[in-house]
C-alpha cells in the first residue's frame, strides 16, 4: 500500500501588504523556493482560511476586527494548490453571509473543497475524506463558539459542540483509516493548552481522531502522543501578515504519513517580510528545541493546570473590569493601578455570584441567550 502523505498548514489570510502580490498570483515573492518545493512535494495540502474573500463590506457586529479579502487574492491562494481549505474559524462570518457564501462560491468554481462551514448547522459540520488506493483519510473541523458560528437556519461556521462534534468524529471514523481535526481554539499567544483544552482534545482522540491540530493561538505551541494519536496545541500561523512579534513570527508545518501505521514529522519556517521561507538550520534547531521543550512540560503531573493559573492571574483582571463596564482607556489606567478600581467594585459575593452565572449552566445559557436578543435589537 502506498502510503499518503499530508501537509497540514496553519491559517491563510491576504492582507493589505500583500492583496496585490496575492492577486498577480505572484507566489515566489511571498514563499521562499525550498518551501513551495516541500508543499508541493506531497500529496495533499491541507490550510485554515482565516478570511472571508469578497469585495462587498458588510462587516458583523462582533468583539475584534472584521477580517476581508478581495476574491482576486484567490489567484495566489490556488498555486499553494490546497486539497481542503478549512473553514471553521472565528473570522469566516466577518462580512455576514455573503461573505461566506462568496468564498464557499469561489472555491467550488477553482474546483477546492473545503470544511467546517456551510449554509446552515448541518452542512457546516460536514466532513471531508480524502481517498488513494482505497486508504481513506477523513477531515474533521470546527471551532470554538464565537461570532462566526452557524445556526439551523443561518450560514456560518461548525461549533464545537460536546454533545454532536465528538459523535460527528466517531461517525467519520467509522468510515475511514484514519482521521484529522482540526480545532479553531485555544487562547491566542498561548503557547500551552488549558486543562479544558486538553481534556477537550484527549476526548477527540478518545472517539478515533489520529491527529488533532489546534490552530487558532497564533503561535507554535506544544504536541502530546495520546494513546497512538497525536495533538498539536498551536502550530502558528501559515501565511498571514497582520502583525510582528515573538509569537507571529514562526510557524510549524505538520507533515503527516499514512499507511499502514501513521508518522508525523514538524517543519519549521519563519515569517520573513510579507512573506514566509525556510529558516537556516540553526534556526530549526532552536525553534524544533523550544517546542519539544514545551511538550516534555505538558507531559508533567500539574504542569498544565499550574501554568494556566499563571497566565489567568496575569490576564484575568481584563476580563473582570470589562464585566465592571470599563471601556478601552479605563481598563488600561485600572490595570496601570494593579486593579485597585475594579477590585473594589467586586466584593467577595459579587465574584461569588459572577461565578455562579458563568459556571452554572443553567444560568450561562440564559444570560447568553438574553445577551443574543439584546444585541440583535441594537
């Protein structure tokens, strides 16, 4: 049996540096030679659309920035030649229904299947299965609950839903060798799972997924062998020029074989410019280390639940003067003064309380609800 061999990429999203170079297609000036010569040395190439492609603005009423693409920039976006583009992010609503339905539209005209989005709950939860010499490989994804979620009746992204997606991946095991999730979650510039997180993603594998890649955090993470499968806790992003930072800037491909047993290997590339590129060897090293580092943490009694407490402690408080109703400015002179302000405002019983109507689920479903109307009569 010859085996298939699979790439796995983070997200894809032209921005304004680089619409143009997108739309000429011109992808040499935004992927170094040796990298393209990998991506197209396997056989199938899997990516997460980060962005609507459209030319109508319609931006969404939501918490963080409406992401848009032209449709040309698909010209450069189809010479990365992707077998399945997944669409189940917190970002492919951003220009309402129409955005989505024109980049559902436009990738069946270019002939590129996609995943994890459709024009209602249903469809959206859809799987791929990728099929050579009767091995069968199946793709899975979905996303946390955010903005961009699909309804009955409504388009958008597949949710993450414990009570259907973990049915859904035992349902496409069934009828394939082998199966890939890819899960649009996790904290953004986190490098470790939340204990949530990992539970989450153990019990993926626990319903038959091989490998399952998280791929919203932005940046390279860490990977765990659970049972024969493998988690991925943030691989970064593929091609996606937003920003500059110690988190941005480097990137793991996944390279996975199937055949009779199943391999994975990590390749690192850097962001360089508008663009990416294989790093020097040292680099590698340096990268590969880091993130090996991590994982041999995770893999520590406590490790996981200690070093989210930290990162809560250090960001909680954002969290907190936001329920208090604190804008942009006043959030940022409260944490200037180490929270004095908001730690005020929440006695002992109101943080009780705000815990029982987060935790609770009786309570979270009704104030989510009544948050929903609210909104939709504004």
């Amino acid at each position: 049996m010859n085996p298939i061999i699979i790439i796995i990429g983070g997200d894809i999203a032209p921005t304004k540096s680089n619409y143009s170079v997108f739309a000429e297609g011109n992808m040499k000036a935004l992927i170094d030679d040796k990298l393209l010569a990998l991506l197209y040395s396997v056989d199938y190439r899997i990516f997460n659309l980060e962005v609507p492609l459209t030319d109508a603005e319609k931006p969404i009423r939501k918490d963080g920035p409406n992401l848009i693409a032209p449709i040309s920039t698909l010209n450069g976006i189809k010479l990365l030649n992707p077998t399945v583009l997944g669409l189940a992010n917190n970002h492919i609503l951003d220009q309402d229904e129409q955005g989505l339905y024109q980049t559902m539209e436009q990738l069946s005209k270019n002939k590129i299947n996609y995943v994890g989005a459709g024009q209602d709950l249903k469809n959206a939860a859809k799987p791929e299965i990728i099929e050579k010499d009767g091995l069968k490989v199946g793709i899975y994804a979905c996303a946390e609950n955010e903005f961009s979620i699909a309804e009955e009746s409504k388009a958008g992204a597949n949710p993450f839903d414990p009570l259907e997606s973990l049915d859904h991946i035992a349902g496409l095991k069934s009828k394939c060798d082998f199966v890939i999730v890819l899960y649009h979650g996790g904290k953004e510039l986190y490098r470790y799972p939340s204990p949530y997180l990992q539970k989450v993603c153990r019990k993926m594998v626990e319903k038959g997924a091989d490998i399952v890649v998280c791929q919203h955090s932005h940046c390279i993470g860490a990977f765990e062998k659970y049972f024969n499968s493998v988690i991925v806790y943030g691989q970064g992003n593929f091609l996606f020029d937003l920003t500059d930072n110690e988190f941005w800037n480097t990137s793991l491909i996944i390279k996975a074989t199937f055949g009779d047993k199943m391999s994975v290997d990590y390749i690192p590339f850097c962001k360089k410019g508008i663009g990416i590129g294989l790093p020097e060897s040292n680099m590698i090293e340096v990268i590969l280390e880091a993130f090996y580092e991590r994982s041999r943490n995770i893999s520590l009694s406590g490790f996981v639940e200690t070093e989210y407490e930290k990162f809560c402690i250090n960001n909680g408080l954002y969290y907190l003067s936001t329920f208090a109703g604190f804008g942009k400015i006043p959030r940022k002179i409260d944490g200037l003064l180490n929270g004095i302000i908001t730690r005020q405002i929440y006695s002992l019983n109101k943080l009780n309380m705000l815990q029982n109507f987060i935790e609770c689920e009786a309570h979270r479903e009704l104030f989510l609800r009544y948050l929903h109307v609210k909104r939709k009569e504004k």
